[in-house]
C-alpha cells in the first residue's frame, strides 16, 4: 500500500512537472527571450504583443525615419503612422487606415510641393477613388476634389488636382 502510494505521488509529480514545462513549451506568449528579439535586426522596431501572444504594436526606426504601426486583434495591420522615405517624399509625415482585411482605405498625408494636407480615399481594389485637400502645386492653395469613376477616370470637381 505504501509503495503504491509513493508510486502514484511520483506519477503526480512528473505529470504536474511535465504539464507545466509543456505549458512554456507551447504557449502562444512570447518568452522573455522571444521578446528581445523582437527588437529587428538593423530595423530598429521594437514589437509589442498582447496578453495573448498577437503582435498589436510596432514601433521605431525604419530606413532612419519613424513610423509606428497598430494591428487588430487578429493581428492584421490597422493604422500606420510614419514619415515617406522616397526623394521628394521624404520626411513628409502619413497617417494610414486599414480595413479588416489589412487593406489601406484611407490615407492622410502632405504632398506635392506645397506639402498640403491631402486625404485619400481607397477601394478594395487598392484604387485611389476620391481625393481631397490643399491645392499641392499652385501658389494658393486653392481646395480641390478629385474621384475616380469604376474606370479609373479622373474627375473634379472643384479645384486644381
């Protein structure tokens, strides 16, 4: 009776130990370890995940501009904000918007060389469709409004786009 009790409390210890490094072993956190090295290689993003293992926040240095990227629940890319990194672009600040789908829907962004404010509307199809701001050339900035027919054929409205 004895042996079979100290038997059964060595089945119980190796199944409680097993159970709790199986538990590290596969759990959807990231260790400590894993959470260094999140931090990218010359990249200089750092990464942030939640309570349940899902990257939620990214955020640093990237081709030496900032940017900060914000992702759902489901681990899909919602809002990015950052600064362009192509010439005549570059240091110009965006805000982007994303749908469920990961896809860009709307855009905030300074362009053109008066770097006016611009709001850019997107489809599923990745299609500009309607565009709106600042004038980004002439000296007035007058306001303008531009859409896209189902054709990709420009429109304005008012303005100079």
């Amino acid at each position: 009776m004895l042996r079979s009790l100290a038997h059964t409390c060595l089945v119980c210890a190796f199944a409680f130990a097993g159970g709790y490094a199986a538990q590290y072993a596969v759990a959807v956190k990231p260790s400590l370890a894993a959470a260094e090295a999140s931090l990218l290689e010359g990249s200089g993003l750092k990464r942030y995940y939640d309570s349940n293992g899902t990257l939620r926040l990214d955020m640093g240095i990237h081709n030496d501009n900032p940017i900060q990227d914000f992702y759902g629940e489901d681990g899909k890319l919602r809002m990015q904000m950052a600064t362009y990194v192509a010439p005549g672009e570059k240091g110009l600040p965006f805000l982007s918007l994303s749908d469920n789908s990961g896809n860009i829907r709307m855009l905030f962004r300074l362009a053109g060389k008066n770097e006016s404010p611009v709001i850019i509307f997107k489809d599923k199809q990745h299609r500009d469709r309607m565009v709106f701001g600042l004038g980004m050339n002439d000296d007035k900035e007058e306001p303008f409004l531009a859409y896209f027919d189902a054709y990709g054929q420009s429109h304005t409205a008012f303005g100079d786009y």
